[in-house]
C-alpha cells in the first residue's frame, strides 16, 4: 500500500492488512491498544440499532481494557453473561445480525482484541438489516477511523507543543480529557480552536480536528494532546 492509496482508501480489511503486517502494529501495547480502539469504535456505531443487545456494556470494557483500566478476567466474565437476544422474528436477517455483532464482541474482547472481526462483523449486520449500499457507506467511515486512530502512518505524527497544554490554565488539555472520557466528539473543532487560541500554527493538526473524518478513543491527535502514546 502507497501513502497516497493509505490516504484515499475505503477498504478497511485492507488497511488493517498493512498496518498489522507491514507496520507490525500489532506487536507494540501502543499498536494493540488502538487496534481494540478501532474495534469498539466500530461496533458503537451500531449501538443504536441494537439498544436491548446485552453486549454493549462488554464494549464499554474492552475500551476500559485497552486503556489499562480493567483486567482480561473482568471483561471474561462480562463477556459470559452477554449472549445475544435470539427471539423468534419474522425478519431471520435480524437473528443473523446479531450473531454477527456478538461473535464480533466476542473476539474484540479477547486477549488479542481481533479488530478485524469487529468491522467485518459490523459491516455484516448492516447489510443483513439494510442493505448492501448500508454496507458499504461503513466501510468508508471505518476507513476514516482507521485514519484517525494511525494517522499517516508513512510520516512521523506532528508535534504537540508543551505550551500549547499550559496555556490559558491548561484549557486544551482539560478539554480532550472531557472529550475522550465523555466521548465527546463533535467538540473536535472546539479543541481546535483551543489549540489555536494556546498558538498551534499547524495546519495538519488543526485540519484532522475540524476534517469531516470520523473520530473514536485512539484518536492520534487527541492522544498526543492527552500525553498518551
């Protein structure tokens, strides 16, 4: 893969492809945490069409687990109590949906976070519930996640000032802990406008946060704000 085929591409499988075996993401903690990042990120995207799924708050654990927050053993046993809801339904392509999600769920939450999995998985149920063309627009966003949690990984990440943080009583880094804790994304711009105010002149750091792109937790540049590797 080019950097200018990294750039433009809606293939997420693909992507995860290089990432994983020629930029051996997967053999770094930095690496296998953003993958889980990237996992959860896109099983949430279905959430609301799964608002009784018992699985969600396993979710919401394996983003505390790629932080360090939780252990395996807590998550293991989430996990048992979180069998998908198989009521009898006439629309079968229901059923199939959530099968999908919850093997999803279920390998995001092992010990290697399978990411891969998880946006097949989540692509699959949407096409099972709406469509190919449903399908499809998906693997567009969780290429622009991938985007967002790696960056351009054919470049060194931007630099993040340290006055940038300590100025103005620490408003930037206050405000990406609310963003990442509260999953506050639509307030990217305001963190950019923030950093601005504080004196980033970086266009490509200012650009990613007010970019049309999709963010999730694992975001490069919020993790750069937010000291986190």
């Amino acid at each position: 893969m080019t950097e200018q085929e990294w750039l433009r591409s809606l293939e997420p499988v693909r992507m995860l492809t290089y990432l994983r075996f020629s930029r051996g993401v997967s053999r770094t903690k930095a690496g296998r945490r953003r993958l889980r990042l990237f996992g959860c990120a896109c099983c949430l995207r279905v959430r609301p069409l799964f608002p009784d799924e018992r699985g969600w708050p396993v979710v919401d654990l394996a983003e505390r687990l790629a932080d360090g927050a939780t252990g395996q053993a807590e998550v293991d046993a989430a996990l048992r109590d979180a069998e998908p809801i198989l009521f009898d339904d006439e629309r079968d392509q229901l059923r199939q949906a959530r099968l999908s999600l919850h093997e999803a769920v279920r390998r995001l939450c092992g010990p290697a976070g399978d990411a891969a999995m998880a946006c097949s998985a989540v692509g699959i149920a949407l096409r099972w519930l709406q469509g190919v063309a449903a399908e499809t627009a998906e693997w567009a966003v969780q290429a622009g996640l991938l985007r967002d949690l790696f960056g351009n990984p054919f470049r060194l990440p931007p630099a993040v000032e340290p006055d940038w943080l300590v100025a103005n009583d620490g408003a930037v880094a206050r405000l990406a802990r609310t963003i990442y804790d509260n999953r506050r994304f639509e307030d990217m711009p305001v963190l950019a406008d923030a950093l601005e105010d504080a004196g980033c002149r970086d266009t490509e750091v200012l650009g990613h946060l007010r970019g049309p792109e999709p963010h999730a937790r694992g975001c490069v540049l919020l993790d750069l704000v937010r000291g986190k590797e």
